[in-house]
C-alpha cells in the first residue's frame, strides 16, 4: 500500500471534517453534519471515528484503540493497524501513553488527562430517532430544546419495569442545553464524561454526524428526582485484579455453567495486576 | 364547587351579553374559575381580517374574531367553508396571506417558533378530530398525559403517576389502566384521553376541531357533557369546530358561522338559532329541524 496521504484521507478532506469539529466544540452536544468520506472499511466498524481520528492525528501521536473495553479486539487491532500503515503513529495499549484513544463501547477506566482526546465511534447519533423518526421534528426539537419526549421514555421504562431500564445509550443533557447520545457506552461509564478533562469528539460515519464534548464541560444523565439516575455495575469483585468500581464483564469459563467476572478495561485490570504481584 | 347537572340543555351563563360583543367589555361575572375582573375584559385572543387563499378558493375571507377569558365559542358551518383552516391559523400552526392574531397582546404570527411551541405547550391546547393526530399510540396512558407536564420541566416520577391518575379520573377513565396503551381504549376513551393529556397543564385556550367526529351519537352525547363540565369548573377558553348544530346550542356561549371562508353571522348561541338573520344560517338551522 503506497500513495496514501498522511492518515489515509486527503488534505481538504481533513479540513473539512476538522471545521465539523470545531463547530461541534463550539456548540457542545450539537449534532454537526458532515461530508463523510468511503474508507477502506464497511460501515460498523467504525468509519465515523477513523475519520475524526485522522482529521486530529498528528505525527508524533500515540493511539490506542479499544473495542468493548480491550485493546485486541479484531476491530480494534484492525484500526490500529490501519494508522500505523497509513500515518506511520506509534500505537500503544496502554491509557496513560496515549494522546488519542479511538473506543467503541467503553471510556477507559483511568481517569483521562487534558493533553488526550477520545475519539467515539457512533452508529446512531440522534437519541431521539427511536422516539420520534421525522428528522425534521427532532431537529426542531433540539433548537427549541424540546426533550419532553425523552423523559416520556424514560417515564415508560419506570412504568414498565418499575426503574429505568436503559443500560446503554443511556442519553445525557450537554452543557445544559442539547440532548446527546453518549453512544452504545454502559451508563455506568455516563459520569465519567461529566467535566472530562479531556477533548471528547464523536464521530458517526453512516449517518454523516459529528459531535463533541469540550474539556471541563458538563455532562448529566437525564433522570427523576426520585428515581435517580445509577450507573450499573456486576456486584462482584474483578476475578483478576480484585477491583470492586470497575465495570465488569461476564465471561463464562466452562460450558456446564462456570463463570467469572472480569474487568472490561483490560489495560486498566492488567496494570493493577502488575501492581499487586509488585506488592506480593 | 358548582356541580352542574348534565342534563340541562341550556349552555353555561355566557360570560359576555349583547350582540356585536366584540366590541362591548363583556359583564363581570361572580362564576367561579371564572376570571372576574379586568382579566376577563381583555379577549385572550383578537384576531382582525383574516385572509388566506389557496389558489383561486377563499379559505378566510376578512375574518374577524375575539375570544375572552372563559368563553366557548362555536364554528359552524359547511365542509370547505374555512373552519379548521381557521383553527389552524389563530393556533399559529399556518399563516394567512394578510391579517392579524394577537394572544394577550402578543403577535402570535409574529413570535417565534420556540415561543409558540412554549404556548402549544403550556397556555394552549389542541384536541385533533382524530385521537391519533393527539395522542402518542404507543406511549401509555399516564405517559400521554405525563408528556406536557415533563415537557416543562417535571421531573418527579411520582407527582406525574398522581397528576395522571387525576386527570384520567376527571374524564372518566378508570385510574388503574393509566399503564395501558390508548389503541386498547375506545375511540370515546381515546378522545378523553386527549382531552386529558390537553388539560394536564390547566390551559387558558383550548382549540377543539370536531372533537366529536368520528364517534357514534350515544359516545358523542357523553363527551360533549363531559367537555362542557371540565370546561365551567377550569373557566377554560375554546375554540370548537364543529358540524353539529346541536353540540353548538350545549357547548357555546356564542358562535360564528361560515361559508366560503366568511363569517356571514355571530353572536350569542340563543341568539343566532332561535333567530337567525342569515340566509345561509336559516338554512342551516332549519336543515336541523328538519
Ligand atoms: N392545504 C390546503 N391546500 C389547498 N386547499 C386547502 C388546503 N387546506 C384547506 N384547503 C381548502 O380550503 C377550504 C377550507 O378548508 P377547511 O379544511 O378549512 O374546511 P372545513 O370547514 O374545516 O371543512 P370540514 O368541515 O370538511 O373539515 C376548502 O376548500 C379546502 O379544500
Ligand atoms: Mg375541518
Ligand atoms: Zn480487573
């Protein structure tokens, strides 16, 4: 592979997906079109946030891309691998090393600095498309900030199941102002967004949005004021590193019904490993 | 509380007396919810020469109308004579061609959007012939009714599961389906319904086109004694279109009727049945009788 421009898109290409940026900094939350471009990979994996990537990656970067928590993921592997070839950026698995991490499903559990930025990929970027599918009304709905709507799903989901019910996608209101979808994230990972000091950028690639979260800015879960919102974990221990705050995944051991919790952020849970074997 | 029976087939004492009323402050009036006092001598909303056209057919042609404080005005008048384009217009939802609408000394055609929507939302209400132009068919009960509440700014979960079970009790729907979806409910229930989810934020104008429509005579007669209760006990404004000459006479302190996009004779309900000095209304009136 050869004549490939620095990370891949053309100059003017960056420009334009780089002044969607800048705009979508500007009016945080806001949903901001843009041109997206065909890449070398089907849409699902990601395309969304590759173009944002690219658009922000400089030379001296280091990437880190995670997909549902790991870092060696067929997805994440694969974009890795991609910048590498195409902009010649070290990669790294390690949170901490990183200047622009690349996530799908997951925020990272160590707490992020303000020289990174995290890049998300989205596939549905209107949280209220489920509820209301003319575009033209929820974009009306998010000038006048018309939200009713989304507490009447949430209203449904205690009326049904007696508490609020969505685990994923769980929607946040941006600097008091728009309506966000934090893309397929736990809720539990909901308040991690709120006053990151991080740049978080959000890039959907089918439907041609981008979307971003500047530093410091203020991020809350909608909710009742007597059915609050509560980011859901597994009440286990992490079977690995022993941690109790972290979000976990269920991961089944034998097929006779043996199973095991275990961090989801695997750099997080094999750093604290290392810690721990360091101590013993 | 001034319970009514209903069965009277006279409507609620109308706030104003005489003819020509538009132009006479209407008489004080010790009614409770009523709004005595200046509040009620200033119209709520005044609409002056009203015209649009939609190629060469006059839908409003010159049309003139107040409402005040606790008033049920009646539209009646033929199919294609202007009545829910009329509607449309006074509730901002299209603009005339040439005219004036003002809600409590605003330009309504003149706000903007997001100032309109906060009144759709908040200070008015629409009831739709159709329930499902109204309602959200695949949101409960309580959610309906929950929506215009949680639209500006209620965020308890609790308060709105009680305010929803209140107002499904005042139109008469049993509290304990409040979780149900409104394609289980009659189209009566449904109607109420939406009346219900209308009332939630205690409106002071209510635009009602044909809220009766599509419902069998027996269903009608209940949900027009039920409108006119909700509205002598929340001193409510509306605005109802309506065929039904009769649901006229029950409802509505006054009425206008039309042809052609023209208000060809209003004034007191009494007034304009028992005498009317148009052509077209001794028409309609006899075609009644009849
Ligand atoms: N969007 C539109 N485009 C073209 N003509 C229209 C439009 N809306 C209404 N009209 C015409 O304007 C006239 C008035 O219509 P409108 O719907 O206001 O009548 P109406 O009195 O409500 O009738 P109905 O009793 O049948 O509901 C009719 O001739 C109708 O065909
Ligand atoms: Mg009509
Ligand atoms: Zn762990």
């Amino acid at each position: 592979m050869s004549g490939y421009n620095f990370a891949y898109l053309d100059e003017s290409t960056k420009r334009m997906i780089r002044r969607a940026i800048l705009k979508a900094v500007a009016i945080p939350g806001h949903q901001v079109p843009f041109g997206s471009r065909e890449m070398p990979l089907p849409y699902g994996w990601g395309t969304g946030g590759i173009q944002v990537t690219a658009a922000v990656l400089g030379p001296a970067d280091v990437l880190k891309v995670i997909d549902q928590g790991s870092d060696d993921t067929t997805n994440a592997v694969s974009i890795r691998a991609f910048f590498r070839r195409t902009a010649g950026v070290a990669t790294t698995e390690s949170t901490e090393a990183a200047t622009i991490i690349q996530t799908r499903h997951r925020i990272p559990e160590r707490p992020l600095r303000e020289d990174q930025i995290l890049v998300y990929q989205v596939p549905i970027p209107e949280p209220l498309g489920r509820l209301e599918p003319r575009i033209a009304e929820t974009r009306r709905m998010h000038a006048m900030a018309d939200y009713g709507l989304m507490h009447v799903k949430l209203y449904e989901d205690i009326a049904r199941h007696g508490h609020i019910a969505t685990s994923y996608s769980y929607p946040v209101m941006v600097n008091s102002r728009y309506l966000m979808s934090p893309s397929p994230i736990p809720a539990f990972d909901n308040p991690k967004m709120d006053q990151m000091p991080a740049l978080q950028l959000f890039g959907a690639g089918r439907e041609k949005r981008i979307y971003a979260v500047p530093p410091y800015t203020s991020v809350k879960s909608l909710d009742f004021d007597d059915h609050p919102f509560r980011p859901i974990r597994a009440p286990h221990a992490c079977e690995l590193c022993g941690s109790r705050d972290t979000y976990l995944d269920e991961v089944l051991t034998d097929d006779v019904g043996g199973r095991i919790f275990v961090c989801s952020d695997t750099d997080f849970c094999s750093e604290r490993q290392a810690v721990k074997e360091a101590a013993e | 509380m001034n319970e009514r029976s209903s069965k009277t087939p006279h409507p609620i004492p109308p706030p104003q007396a005489g003819e020509g009323g538009a132009h006479l402050p209407p008489p004080l009036l010790a009614g409770e919810g009523r709004g005595g006092g200046l509040a009620a001598q200033t119209p709520l909303l005044t609409a002056r020469d009203l015209t649009l056209r939609f190629g060469r057919i006059a839908a409003l042609d010159s049309v003139d109308i107040d409402i005040h404080p606790g008033e049920v005005v009646a539209i009646v008048g033929e199919s294609g004579s202007g009545k829910t384009t009329l509607l449309r217009v006074l509730s901002g939802l299209m603009r005339p061609d040439a005219g004036e609408v003002s809600y409590l000394g605003q330009d309504v055609l003149g706000m903007t959007e997001a100032a309109r929507r906060r009144l759709m939302r908040t200070e008015w209400g629409f009831v739709h012939q159709n329930p499902r132009d109204g309602l959200r068919m695949a949101v409960s009960a309580g959610g309906n009714i929950g929506e215009r509440l949680m639209a500006t700014g209620a965020r308890h979960y609790g308060n709105i599961r009680d305010q929803a079970a209140h107002w499904l009790t005042r139109v008469e729907i049993d509290p304990t389906r409040m979780d149900e979806v409104p394609a289980k409910f009659s189209g009566g229930m449904q109607q109420r319904l939406q009346i219900a989810r209308t009332l939630v934020t205690l409106p002071k104008l209510v635009f009602m086109d044909e809220p009766t429509g599509g419902l069998d005579v027996s269903v009608q007669a209940r949900l027009l004694d039920l409108i006119r209760a909700l509205v002598a006990d929340l001193g409510l404004a509306v605005l109802i279109v309506t065929h039904d000459i009769a649901a006229a006479r029950l409802l509505a302190h006054r009425m206008l009727v039309m042809r052609h996009g023209v208000v060809v004779e209003s004034g007191l309900t009494d007034r304009v049945l028992d005498d009317p000095q148009h052509p077209y209304t001794q028409l309609l009136v006899s075609s009644v009788l009849a």
